[in-house]
C-alpha cells in the first residue's frame, strides 16, 4: 500500500513534496512532507504518507498536515508529523498525534571539558553514568514518591526536581515551558498511571532513549555556537528520554476513550487511531490536562538524570559541577500538543500545534525563548544514532511555515524486529568500540535494535531541513560514550 504513493505527490520545490487533496475524499488541507528526492524513496516504502493523508481530516486542521524528513510510521499520525487545529473552529486534540511517549525530549549541557581531558577517563564515566543512572525497560530509581508527591511532579515538572536538590534554579531558564507547561490536571490521572510513575522519576528507559557523552565536531556558524556556549572540541551531554511508563498509560487511557467519543461530536476519520475531541470541549481539556501532567513529569525525569550526571562528573573530575561549566543548553520537547498564536489569513489564532516526532524551532526575536537567546533564535536539539552524530541547530523566522516546528531526529528505516534480525551475528559493541564510542547497556537486544543501519542518517535529514529554511545548523556533535537502557 505505501507504495501507491509512486507518482502521487507534487514537487513544490527541491525540499517539499505535496499530497494533493483529490488524493483522498474528505481530505480538508493538503499533505505536505519536508524531503528531498532521494530520501522520498526510502519514504515511500514505508506507510506513513498515507498517515499524513488520514490526519488531513482532522476537523480544524489548517495550512496542511505536516511531515518531517525523519518521518516514519507510527500511532495515528506518523513520527515527525505536525498538525495545527483551529480550535474557534472546532479543531480537535488528539491523543495519537501527540504520542506514546508524552514529552519524549531532548537536553543538551555544555561543558569547560575538552576531548583530551575526557578521553583518559572516558570507560570510567560511562560505567559510573551506568550505574547511576537506572536504564531499561521497567527500570525505577532511587526516588520513590506518595501519591501527593507525585501530583506536586505532575504540576511543577523540573521545578520539583530543582526544589529537591537536583539541579539550579538557571536550569529552569534553559527548559522549553521553563520545564513546567501550565494547566497540568492531575484530577485526569488515572490510578494506573499514578501507579507506573510512582518509581520512575530519574530513569532513562529503554529503546532510542540515551544518555551520551558528546564532542563538538564541527562548528557552522561561530557566533551563535559562542552564544550557546560551545566551540570546537569541547566536551557535551545529551539526555533523551520522555515520561516513561506514566506518559505510555495516560496516551492508552485517552485514546480508548476517545473512540467512543467520534460518534458523539459526529466526526469522521479514516483511522480510528486518530481519535480526537475538540479542543474547546470537556473532554478536550480533560486530555490536555492530562497530556500537561505526563509533559511535567518528563521534564522531572530529564532534570533528575542531568543533576546525577553532574554528580558523576563531580566524582570523576574531583570538581564541582559549576566549576566544570556543566551549565543547560536547552531543553526541547518532541511529542506534545501546544497552544500557540499564529497569524491564519490575517487573523491570529489560537491552534493547537501537534508535534510528534517534531521539535518546536522559535525564531530570534520570540518572547518565549531565553534572553540569551533572543538573538539567535532557539537552540535546536537532534539527535542522531549513537554510532554517528548528533545536530545542534536554531530556529528560523520562516519556520512559521510548519507552525515553528522542525524534525527531531534521524528517523527510523527499519523496524526494531528486523534490525534485530539483520545483525543477530554481528558484536555491535566492538564495532562502536572500534570507533571510538564506549557503549554501556542493560541488554544485548537493545544495542541491536538501536544499531546505526536501522536509521536514516541524520545528516541526511538535518540537510533538508535546512535546505527548507525551517532551522539553521549551528554545531555537529559525536559520540565518545553512551548508555541504553
């Protein structure tokens, strides 16, 4: 079926590709998908541009319905998709647009450390980061809260977490939302989702999610990699996990109820997957409220890991965390609905911006970026896989095309079974060994699921998206160390 794609789209230019409306009837927007022709293949093969057509009738959705280079199949909407609702139009929020993994993210801190400082202590950080950060599939931490402990997370984020001791007050600057979006309802919570986050703040989980010791391979564009603090050689840390088992509940007990809720506001899709309600309704802000509580949570979570990574850096260099110039890049979110206000037809308008799969990318100028980074616009985290590299990038003022919203990552080519699959025979871990990247994980399986084949090159992507405009490429970071869950 996704090959009935050949020959449907329409070029618009070298990095944008249109899914026309006589595609599907009830399409209410044409689809549009951020790619170049070469990666359009590999597109192509995979189901996800008709996801793209699907939520093309969304009730509400304006311009187009998105999708970024690294786009893949997924729940509903498609990873790397955007989609914006007009809410004073009955536009609808939908928990399979936003994802699973609720505020799955990404934070990046600067070090003073350089390459030749790092590298004679490299297996020992990584084995230390191990055993302090818990990783995997179930993993739980060291925090372990009571019910109302737990709704103080859900409400104040990474504010809780730097209230407890993990982390400064400057972190909160450096977080998308200042690491806590208003409006989180913990009254929408259910008991099971209570129950699976009890244990979970500060544990990095399993699958794409990583937590890596970085060098500053390249940099683009000098004064704005000046202003974000980093320069040629110098040592960072990536973080990139989400909300865990509490986000995965609360996306499973909206998207049940939201199918019964289709024949109530009368709306017609073509996959139940994307079952929505509008945003304007009960159970519209019931789910938001819900969606803000697990976004909160994440933002605990990556918070918890950067201060105990801090921490063994403390103990490893025999140096406080501030003196080694451990200090938040930023902090971004890559699976959230956001309300935003955008100028449509000489009107602004209050959308709710979906972005799953896809990084918000504010312009210079944005009042809700840092001061700091007013000039330059916002940084732009991409990771990469961890036998490449990763992108540091910024927002740009004709990023408003896609509702400020660029893509998050390398995409994956390959399902996780088949990677499995194709490397069974192979030590992944000599082989990144070999180049020079320590790899520390709770289990073989992980690091072949995860392995560099089974992706798109992020270069590749991040090409694209600055071929298209949507943001600006400031500094290429590789590996040296990383630990999987």
């Amino acid at each position: 079926m996704g090959h009935a794609f050949a020959g449907r789209f329409e070029k618009i230019d070298d990095y944008r590709w249109k899914i026309p409306m006589t595609y599907m009837p009830g399409m209410r927007v044409p689809g549009i998908i951020f790619s170049d022709e070469k990666m359009l293949k590999d597109i192509i093969k995979d189901n996800a541009p008709q996801q793209v057509a699907n939520a093309a009738h969304l009730p509400g959705i304006v311009r187009a319905s998105m999708a970024m280079p690294d786009i893949h199949w997924g729940y509903g909407l498609p990873i790397g998709g955007v989609v914006a609702t007009d809410i004073e139009s009955g536009g609808v929020v939908s928990p399979g647009a936003v994802g699973y993994d609720i505020n799955c993210g990404v934070r990046l801190m600067r070090t003073n450390l350089y390459e030749k400082d790092v590298m004679p202590y490299i297996k020992e950080l990584v084995t230390a980061l191990f055993s302090k950060v818990p990783t995997g599939v179930g993993s739980t931490g060291k925090i372990n809260v009571n019910y109302r402990e737990e709704k103080n997370i859900l409400v104040k984020g990474a504010e809780w977490a730097v209230r407890k001791g993990y982390g400064c007050e400057e972190d909160l600057e450096y977080c998308e939302e200042g690491g806590a979006i208003k409006g989180a309802d913990p009254s929408q919570i259910s008991d099971r989702a209570y129950q699976r986050g009890r244990s979970q703040p500060g544990t990095l989980g399993s699958g794409n999610h990583f937590l890596e010791v970085q060098v500053v391979d390249e940099i683009y564009r000098k004064e704005t990699a000046k202003v974000f603090g980093i320069e040629k050689g110098q040592i960072a840390i990536m973080i990139h996990t989400g909300s865990r088992g509490f986000g995965h509940q609360v996306c499973s007990d909206y998207s049940a109820s939201m199918v019964r809720l289709l024949a109530k506001f009368n709306i017609e899709i073509p996959d139940r997957q994307l079952s929505c309600a509008p945003v304007a309704s009960e159970e519209g802000k019931n789910y938001l409220g819900a969606m803000r509580c697990a976004a909160n949570y994440a933002w605990a979570n990556r918070q918890v890991i950067m201060h105990l990574t801090r921490e063994v850096f403390e103990s490893v260099f025999k140096e406080n965390a501030a003196s080694l110039g451990m200090r938040l890049i930023y902090d971004v979110a890559h699976n959230i609905a956001k309300i935003e206000g955008y100028n449509i037809n000489g009107k602004i308008k209050d959308l709710c911006v979906h972005r799953k799969g896809a990084t918000r990318a504010f312009p210079p100028g944005h009042k809700d970026i840092p001061r700091r980074y007013r000039e330059t616009g916002q940084p732009v985290i991409i990771p990469g896989d961890m036998g490449r590299c990763s992108y540091l990038l910024a927002g740009t003022q004709s990023a408003e095309e896609t509702f400020y919203s660029t893509c998050h990552g390398a995409g994956r080519l390959l399902s996780r079974t088949l990677a499995k699959k194709m490397t069974r025979s192979r030590e992944i871990s000599q082989e990144l060994a070999d180049k020079g990247i320590i790899v520390r994980c709770t289990g073989r399986e992980t690091l072949n699921e995860e392995v560099s084949d089974a992706y798109k090159n992020v270069t590749d992507v991040v090409n694209i998206v600055q071929g298209a405009g949507i943001s600006i490429k400031i500094a290429k970071l590789r590996p040296i160390g990383v630990i999987k869950g």
